[in-house]
C-alpha cells in the first residue's frame, strides 16, 4: 500500500483584485487567487453567508476564481478548499471578505 507524503492542508490566504466597467457601474468583477499548489484541483464558493459552505465550485490546478457583475453595495465571502489526492477535501479556509469599498 503507497503512502501519499503530501498531507491535505487547506490553503492558508486568499488575495483578490477588483475591476469595474466605469465609477458609474453599480456592479464590479473581482478576481481570486490562493495559496495554490499548481498541481491540486480546489473547490471555491462566493457567498454573502459567514457559514463554511457544504461545497462549492470545483476549479481546475493553476486557476483563479472570477466573479463577474457582482453588486458594489454587498459584502461577499469567499471560501476556497482543496481536493486532495484520495478524493477527500481539506476545510475550507474563509470567509475571506471581498467587496468594493
């Protein structure tokens, strides 16, 4: 039987970037990065909730999570967990806020 020596460990930061058609534009499109490995798939999820979500999107290695038309005037938390090599998650690290002002 192998043994993995790569532990499943949640991502430990998150950092976002935000863009806006005009100053105008009651919307805005943010875009998410972690800590990513490079190599594992994770799961991300944009929610106004503080709770740890169940599940959430899953995206492939290297990716960034992007939030297109999101409101200037809502508080948004973003959540991200990876998916380790057995199929089994980490916990998810969030909520990490990502909003306008």
């Amino acid at each position: 039987m192998a043994s993995s020596t790569t532990t499943c460990v949640q991502p430990a930061y998150a950092t976002y970037t935000k863009t806006t058609s005009s100053t105008l534009s009651s919307t805005f499109d943010a875009t998410v990065s972690w800590d990513n490995d490079g190599v594992s798939a994770y799961e991300t999820v944009l929610t106004i909730s503080s709770a740890p979500p169940a599940s959430g999107q899953l995206t492939i290695a290297g990716q960034k999570a992007i939030y297109i038309g999101l409101s200037k005037t809502v508080n948004y938390n973003f959540f991200v967990r990876k998916r380790c090599a057995d199929n089994t998650f980490s916990d998810f690290y969030g909520p990490y806020p990502i909003k306008w002002n």
